[in-house]
C-alpha cells in the first residue's frame, strides 16, 4: 500500500492506523536526507585539499568552482579602488585568469579560506616569480567585507611568507600599495614589510593621480620577526 497524504478521520482527529504510519516514515525519511545532505557537505569540505594551514585559515589550490567568487572580487567597485582593476572581469576573463594560472611557471596561487566551514574569503598568491635573483611579488585580497579587520589577512599572508621564504628559498618578497590606502600600508608594516620607494603619480584612479609605494621584505627579516612572533 502506498502512503499519501495522511488523512484525518472524519471527527477531525489525528491520522489513524496505515496514515500515521505513512506520516511517520515520511518524516523519518526526511530527516536522513537532511543528515545526508549534511554529511555530503562535510565530506566535501574534509577533502577540499589544505596546502598551507594555520589556526583559523587555510591557503588551498584555486579550483575552477572558485570563479564565481574570483569575479565577484574583481569586479567590486571597493576593491578595484584599491586593486586597479580597471576592466570588468567576465566569465571568459575569469576562465582565462584560470587557465593562466595554471599555465605560468612565474606564478602561484591560492584560494584563502576559513578552517570552521570552508567558507572562500580571499585570494592570496606569488607572481612575477624570478628564481635567478630568489625574488617575487605578492599579493593578497580579503574579498568578503565581513571577513575583514577579524586577523584572516595577518594570517594568510604569514602562511605565504613562511612559504615563499621557508619552502620556495625566496630572498626578497615585494609588494606595491596605493598611497591612500593607509590601512593596508599598516597592514604590510605589521607583517614585516619596509617602504623602499615611491613611484610618484604611479597610480590613477577617479580623475586623479596617487603615489605608489613600494615595499618589501627580505628572509632575515622575515625569520627574525617569525622567531620572535614564536619565542
């Protein structure tokens, strides 16, 4: 016999007999899809492949599934500001940006993520990577706004140094930050960057010209501050 909808007696009362049976599987059935569901979830964030792990975030490869959210920073109006994106990023751009990813030796990088649930909130990587002078640019965007200020960014770009100097035998790490952003010149001070330069006008955004700071951190300085950040 097959259960449909269970029916009610006619005085009105709860389901009787063969339907509070069929009531009762159904809800039973259910519950083990939402266990299931849950289940598939965790398993797919157990096996999401952790490269560089820290307390509360993790650095792991960028998957093709990571383009949605790759777009979506790239095109955030904030973030270009700050980013100099001055084209929108496309499905095709970001299936290239994939593509070249993957394809160039001068480059890695990585998807930044939350430990607790797997939840993307950045992007973080090396490029313009030149093995004969042990020298590399990087780069690191925390694009959920709610995931920023919380210490993420501290953390990912420790799990990054300690890759480029510590496994990829780096010399020197660069970086170039706009002159307004005050709060990421801070944030780079604070990892252990120095200023070493400025690129008068070398940046321009909303009809104006902005300086370009150039700063970097050499493998010295970086263990120094690491043993100390341990010690």
């Amino acid at each position: 016999m097959e259960c449909g909808a269970p029916a009610a007696p006619p005085d009105g009362g709860p389901p009787r007999g063969i339907e509070l049976l069929c009531h009762l599987v159904r809800r039973l059935n259910h519950k083990v899809a939402a266990s299931r569901r849950r289940i598939t979830k965790e398993q797919a964030i157990m096996n999401k492949p952790g490269f560089l792990v820290g307390e509360r975030v993790y650095l792991r490869p960028l998957d093709r599934e990571d383009l949605i959210h790759i777009r979506r920073w790239a095109n955030d109006p904030e973030l270009r500001r700050l980013t100099g994106e001055v084209k929108p990023m496309t499905e095709a751009g970001a299936d290239a940006f994939f593509d070249k990813v993957n394809r160039q030796d001068d480059r890695v990088w990585f998807i930044v993520a939350l430990k607790e649930n797997d939840e993307p909130i950045g992007e973080a990587g090396l490029l313009r990577i030149f093995p004969p002078w042990r020298t590399t640019d990087l780069s690191i965007i925390i694009g959920e706004a709610d995931a920023r200020g919380k210490g993420y960014g501290s953390e990912a770009i420790a799990l990054l140094l300690d890759y480029a100097f510590g496994y990829l035998n780096f010399h020197r790490v660069a970086i170039g930050v706009v002159g307004f952003n005050t709060d990421a010149l801070r944030f780079y001070e604070k990892a252990g960057f120095r200023k070493e330069g400025l690129q008068r006008d070398g940046y321009y955004h909303d009809q104006d010209y902005h300086d370009f700071v150039m700063m970097s951190i050499l493998e010295d300085e970086f263990r120094a501050l690491y043993k100390m950040s341990r010690s």
